[in-house]
C-alpha cells in the first residue's frame, strides 16, 4: 500500500511540475520584420539637404566675416562682444535679447526674454550656442534648418527647410 501511495505522490508531483511550466511565447504569423523604405529614402534625402545646406552655409558665413566658426553640432558662430562674466551652463536662468533674421537680412523677429537654458525655450542650436558664452557677451549665430525650425518650420513665420541668423546678447 505504500508502494501505492508514493507512485501516486510521484504522479501527482510530476503532473503539478508539467501544468505549472510556462509555454514558450510564440510570435504571431503575421508579423514580420520589415524594413521601412520610406523612412530610409527620406533620411537619406534629409541628410544631403543637410549636406548641401552646410556647403553654402560655410560660404555665406566665410564671405560674411571670416571670424565666424563651425561648432561640431553644425552651427556657426561669432562671438561679437566677450566679457569675464559667468559661463553660461545648463540650468542657468538669464535674460537675453535677439533679432532674428532670415539668410537675405530680413528681420523676422526681435525679443527680449528671460530663458532657462536646457529647458528646451529656444531651437536647439541658439540653445547650443548660448552654452558658449558668457553673461553680458553677444555673438552671432548662423543655424542650420535641421538645429532649428527644421522640416515644419514655424507657422506662418519661418517657412520649413530655412536656416536662420540670431544676433543675440545676454545680459548681465
């Protein structure tokens, strides 16, 4: 009788270890991994726009004023005015003005206002270009489209595709 009992136990045990067992995970039959062609020939498109827009970029800036220099994100610069104030950090809350213009000089827009630099106030390359200064400098900047308003630009101000000129001071 006791042989009995232990080979049922075995029985049950083993039945309890295999019901509790998780099943592997299946994939579904549908899906399958595709690659996007659409979005790879738009990247590719967007990357030499880009190319080309820093090629005349590099030739307005050098014509403009040969002080003018490249950062490594592809903005560039000037520093107009340089002070021992304070580096602009990540953070900091400073106010600064700015006359925005398109490439031809036209004025877009002029504004004074108070920022909090990495808080993602300003297009991503005058935000990159103000960790480069100082309070109480100003500097000019030449953004690319794709570190400003980018493909969508900004309604009914700044058409897509378009690089931009900041002159921009920060006060003290």
């Amino acid at each position: 009788m006791n042989s009995l009992k232990t080979v049922f136990f075995i029985i049950v045990i083993s039945f309890f270890f295999i019901s509790c067992k998780k099943p592997s995970p299946q994939l579904p039959s549908n899906k399958v991994i595709e690659n996007d062609d659409n979005g790879i020939s738009l990247l590719e498109i967007n990357q030499n726009l880009a190319m080309k827009e820093d090629s005349l970029l590099q030739i307005y800036a050098l014509k403009t004023d040969k002080s003018f220099k490249k950062n490594e994100i592809g903005f560039w610069y000037k520093i107009d005015n340089k002070t021992n104030g304070k580096q602009i950090r990540i953070n900091d809350t400073c106010v600064i003005s700015f006359k925005l213009r398109f490439i031809d000089g036209k004025v877009v827009q002029e504004e004074t206002k108070g920022i909090t630099v990495g808080k993602k106030e300003l297009v991503t390359g005058l935000e990159e270009g103000l960790k480069l200064l100082r309070k109480g400098e100003s500097a000019t900047f030449i953004i690319p489209w794709y570190l400003g308003y980018g493909m969508t630009g900004l309604e009914n101000v700044i058409p897509p595709y378009t690089s931009l000129i900041f002159d921009v001071s920060i006060k003290d």
